[in-house]
C-alpha cells in the first residue's frame, strides 16, 4: 500500500493519513505527497488552490492596440489566444504552483528543446505546453544562493526534467510566494517558493476533526428517548412483549397518529443545542484559521454570502476585489509569456501582407518587422474592473464626461483654423463614441472633408443702386451650433439609453 510522509512520519495513504497522524503540530511543513492528498481528497484543498485563480479569470482581458486597423489586429491576438488555450494553461501552471509551492511549463514545438527558441518560427509550428510539479524537477531548480551574485535567489539557465534539458526561452518558472534565504521547501523539493497549505497544515487537519463531530449530530439528531415505567421486579416474557409493543408504537407514530402514556413517562428528542453551538463556533474559528494561513479573505473559504450583491461595493466585496487585484498582479509575467508567443503566432507575415492589402493607406510602405513591433509597443491589456458600477452611476459619469468634453470644444473651436477645427470635432466624435451607455453606434464623420468644407458666400441680392434692397446675409452656420447639436444629441440618447 502507498504512503503518505508528513514530517518524516509513514501513514496510510488517502485523507485519513491527515486525521490520524497525532504528530501534525503548528508550524510541521507538509511534504510533496501531503500537498497532492490535501489537493486530491480534503474538501477545502481544491479550494484554496483554484478559488482565487477562478474569481481573476473570471473576467476576460481588455485588450487595445492604438495601431491601423485595430480591430482586426485585435481579433487575430485573440483567435490565437483561445486556439492556444492559454487561459487554461495559466490556470494548470498558477494552480500547480500553489499546491506545491512552485510549477514549469515548457513549450514543445517539435524542435530540439535543448536549443534557444526561434519566436518567427512560432506560426508555423504545432505547439504543445506540458506543466511539470517540483518533483518531475527536482535538482534543476536550484536558486543561486550567493548574496554577491546578481542572479542570487533567482532561477535561472535551462530546465531538466528526467534528463531532457528545456533551454530557458521555452519554458515559465511560476512560484508561489518569493524564496526565503535558506528556507528549504519541503513540498517543492528546493529553496523556492512555499505552498499554500505550508501555514494551513494543522487547522486544515483540525477541519477534519468538524466533519465527523458534524457526522456523529447527524446520526444522533434523530433519537429519540422514550421515559418508560418499569414492568416491576418480575418481569416475563408478556411484560416484556408489552413494553417492545409500546415502543414500537412510538417508532411508528406519525403526524396525525395518538398515542397514550402513562403520567409518570415521558418522551422526548435527544437535546444536541449545546453541542451544535460549540460545533458551529469551533468550525467558523478553524475555517478563519485557514484563510489566514492562506492569506485569503475569510468569505472565500467561508462560503458566505455579500451582505449585498458583489457589484454593490460593499467592505466586503471591496476586500474580495483588492485581493484579486493584488493576484492579477501577480499573474502578469505568466500572462506575458503567453502573450508573446500568442503575438507571434497571430501576427505572422501572411496575417500581414493580408493587411498591407486591404489598408494600402496604413501599411502600403510598412516592413514587417516595422509593423509587428508597432502592435507590440502599441498592445495594453487591462483588466476589468471586478465591482462593477451600477447603470445609473454609469450614465452620472458619462454625463460628467460629456459636459466637460463639449467645453473643451466650446473654447477651442472659435480659435482654429478649418483644419484644427476637423481635429477638435473628431477628438470630440471619439469621445461621444465611447460613451456606450449614452450612445449605441459610433458617430463616424469624414473628417478631411470637414477641413476642407468652405461655406457659400451669401447672396446680397441686387446690387446697391438699382432700386432693390439688399437682402440680409444668409445667416452662418456656427461652430457652436454644431457643438449644441451634439449636447442635444446626448441628452435625447441618453433618455433612451435610460
């Protein structure tokens, strides 16, 4: 039979290796078959690996590259993405981390994985991503412990994983936590990182210990006890048929059913509130344990429920919110290494002579090398946010914006020349454009014609002399009214919108 070492201890395999094992104390490191047991079988390890990684990617990217043609270079980054599974290979390399401590993944494109990786070639190879725990590792992940070196507690030169070398651009080293200076990991079989049951070990075990109480009320929540009069000192076998026959009475009754006893019996359920108090104090206590071992908001492990609505902004959904705010931080280098093979991959030469195509205007004189590194310098990813406002405030802000816009080109207007006057009407489109809530299509104008756009001269009529009355200026078309024109629009959409 496999078993499970904690603390150098040998026990039987499964959870009950944890329940049994007298010799967990406050502060025992767990080992790496702990960690995968705990994750496999304890009703909380899954939890406090993957919750917060589900709660971040709960919410897809939002991705801008102020470049030409926007949209479809933004559409191919994320076809690639989602061809890759990327998000999927993040959560198997961050959750695996937290288990033990640290995780690898390398990527496989059917070249030698010893030699430096060729990013041009990405498009045209079949890729393969394999996520690899400490112990598939073990002796390639060694941390420069020198305090002169400038690579001291930071991993670094190739991967090994059961003698086949990953050269260091082919493969992500995620850890979770930063190393200690000589703080050897037990799960992670090196001075790296720490898993997140590391400060949880004993109170996950004193978890176990709140199920069977919870299982030993269950069972013993249904009795009941009968206070029956004695049959006497003589007691035969009609006596005691008798008392079987009342007892099974009471086993039987039901709502509806009577049923008589003597004044001097009584019956009554078993009282179990003062253990279901204890039980339920000593439970929340343990479960607060562990979400601060895990350095987590009690409620995710707790399971309670907002007091509000998450989108609310209640203390505690704000608490939830700048926690994961704090982990999308740290998922960022993963997220970087994806992006750019995702970059490689989608933005590929044939992606761009199809663009130099169809937009002769923007890329007609391009390389592409000048073209690809344009979108990459251009390419902001930005998360949502996760307390989302609700529609009413929304509408309050664009209003905001939209005042302070039109003053904007109230003031600028009357001072520019034709061409600056079709720049500050097209700053202010964009603006109105990207107020969703207030409208639903873009204001799309052409603009280059506006610049070039002279009004008619007014007719005066007959010329002075010749008896007529020369008829008064047509009146101009001011810049202003078309800035009134635009207020008015909003107003009118944002009724709508309402």
């Amino acid at each position: 039979m496999a078993e499970t070492i904690i603390n150098g201890s040998y026990l039987g395999n499964q959870l009950t290796a944890l329940l049994d094992c007298d010799g967990i104390t406050p502060g025992d490191a767990p080992s790496y078959e702990a960690c995968k047991v705990i994750y496999d079988y304890h009703p909380l390890g899954a939890k406090l690996v993957e919750a917060p990684i589900t709660i971040a990617q709960s919410q897809p990217r939002e991705i801008s590259i102020a470049v030409g043609a926007e949209d479809r270079v933004r559409e191919a980054f994320v076809d690639e993405w989602e061809k890759l599974g990327a998000d999927g290979h993040i959560f198997n390399v961050v959750s695996t981390s937290r288990i033990y401590g640290v995780a690898t993944i390398a990527m496989l494109d059917g070249t030698d994985t010893a030699t430096p990786l060729d990013p041009k070639t990405l498009w045209k190879a079949e890729l393969a991503f394999s996520v690899f725990d400490p112990l598939n590792t073990a002796g390639s992940l060694v941390l420069n412990l020198n305090p002169n070196a400038p690579d001291f507690m930071k991993t670094g030169g190739s991967v090994t994983v059961q003698g086949q070398v990953y050269h260091r651009s082919r493969v992500f080293i995620k850890m979770n936590e930063r190393p200690i200076y000589l703080a050897y990991t037990t799960s992670a079989y090196g001075f790296v990182g720490r898993s997140v049951y590391q400060r949880t070990l004993y109170p996950l075990k004193s978890f176990l210990r709140t199920m069977v109480a919870d299982e030993m009320v269950a069972r013993k929540a249904g009795i009941i006890v009968a206070k029956m009069k004695q049959a006497g000192s003589i007691v035969n076998s009609m006596m005691q048929s008798l008392a079987g026959g009342r007892r099974q009475l009471l086993k039987e009754a039901r709502t509806d059913n009577v049923i008589s006893i003597t004044p001097e019996e009584d019956i009554q359920s078993i009282d179990l509130q003062n253990v279901n108090q204890a039980l339920e104090l000593s439970r929340k206590n343990i479960l607060n344990n562990i979400a601060a071992g895990a350095g987590m908001p009690g409620i995710l492990v707790n399971e309670e429920t907002f007091a509000e609505g998450f989108g609310e902004g209640t203390e505690d959904a704000k608490h939830v919110a700048q926690y994961i705010g704090r982990f999308r931080g740290d998922l960022k280098p993963v997220y970087d290494f994806f992006d750019a093979i995702t970059q490689y991959r989608a933005w590929n030469e044939e992606f761009f002579d199809a663009l130099k195509r169809d937009f002769p205007d923007d890329y007609g004189k391009k390389t592409y090398e000048q073209a690809f590194y344009e979108w990459r310098n251009a390419f902001r990813p930005r998360w949502p946010a996760l307390l989302e406002e609700p529609d009413s405030e929304k509408l309050k802000a664009d209003d905001v914006k939209l005042k302070g816009v039109i003053a904007v080109a109230e003031v600028l207007m009357p001072a520019c020349d034709p061409d600056n006057k079709a720049v500050v009407i097209e700053w202010l489109c964009d603006n109105v454009s990207d107020m969703k809530n207030v409208v639903s299509s873009p204001i799309v104008l052409d603009y280059e014609a506006l610049a070039a756009y002279e009004p008619p001269v007014p007719q005066m009529g007959t010329a002075p002399g010749e008896g007529a009355e020369p008829a008064p200026p047509k009146p101009m078309r001011d810049d202003s009214a078309s800035v009134a024109a635009l207020v008015s629009l909003g107003g009118r959409l944002r009724k709508v919108s309402r």
